[in-house]
C-alpha cells in the first residue's frame, strides 16, 4: 500500500551521530573479482562467488558457488563449482553440482561433469560432456559402497529407467 507523505520525509532525515549505512540492494552475492592484469598459479579455493577476468593455472575449487570466467579471463585448470558461466577460454575440466552455462563469445576445452549445461551459438567446446542429476551420483556412490556378495541391479540402456530399476531393487 502507499504510505503517507510524512513518512517519507522522517525516513529522509539523517541524523549525523546515529547514522548506520544501509544494505546494498544491488549486490546480493558476495563475489570476488581476479583483475585482467593478474595471473595465479596454483590453487584458489574460497566459499564465495568468483569473476576472473584475468588468467588462472592450477585448480579452482568453489564447490558451492559460482565462477564466472569473464571475456577477458583465461583458465588453464579444473575447475569444482555449484555454477560456472563461460565468456572466455577455459582449458581444463569442470565438474558442475547444478549447472555450466557457455556463452557465444565462450570457450571450452576439456571434459564436462553436470547435470544442466547451456550452449549458446557460437561457442566453442572440445571434449566429452556427461550430463548426470544428482541422484544418479547418489546411485553411483551407492553401488561403489556395496559389500562383495551383493547382487548389483541389471544395468538398463536407458538412463530415465535407472531411477526406476534401482528403486524396484531398493526394496529387495
């Protein structure tokens, strides 16, 4: 609903002792930014979003947050994360918990991990790409853990009738 006139002009007045910044509505996400002119060797690893605009060779590890390689940004490593947008080059793999996204002026050279990936035309991808939801990693972990003299359940051809063929063994 509107509010009246007057409350407008109470909130407008700042009084200079007590005065407490607001929270910036632009930016949500705390994201971190590497510069075009930087270059890391190594390892980065962190618990926030990361821009990189600069050039990377090693490992980035974010597995719960979001990379986004800028236009000018150069990757030569692996990359773990929630979310990783492509608008440069990356040479490496990337293994993704919810989604890849390459746009058209994007690059990608190594083998992909994901259960979402977008590709816009125009960019560019060299490898292999398997596109797997998270219940089939769950699976896959399940299997590994089974002791000897449990029967594994018939492989099926189809990936949308593993769920079911798993979940009918389950309850064996």
């Amino acid at each position: 609903m509107l509010q009246p006139p007057d409350s407008s002009q109470k909130n407008s007045s700042i009084n200079p002792g007590s005065y407490t910044p607001s929270k910036t509505v632009t930016s949500p996400v705390e994201q971190a930014t590497i510069g075009r002119s930087l270059v890391i060797k190594g390892e980065v690893s962190g618990s926030e979003s990361l821009y990189i605009d600069g050039r990377i060779e090693g490992s980035v590890n974010l597995t719960d947050n979001r990379i986004t390689i800028g236009r000018n940004g150069s990757v030569a490593a692996n990359i773990v994360a929630r979310e990783v947008v492509i608008m440069g080059k990356v040479h490496g793999n990337i293994q993704c918990s919810d989604r890849l996204d390459i746009r058209s002026e994007g690059s990608l050279t190594g083998d992909v991990v994901t259960p979402r990936i977008s590709v816009e035309d125009g960019a560019m991808i060299k490898g292999s790409v398997q596109v797997r939801t998270a219940d089939g990693k769950n699976e896959k972990h399940q299997h590994q853990h089974q002791s000897p003299g449990q029967a594994k359940p018939a492989e099926q051809p189809k990936p949308a009738d593993q769920p079911k063929a798993i979940a009918a063994t389950a309850n064996a």
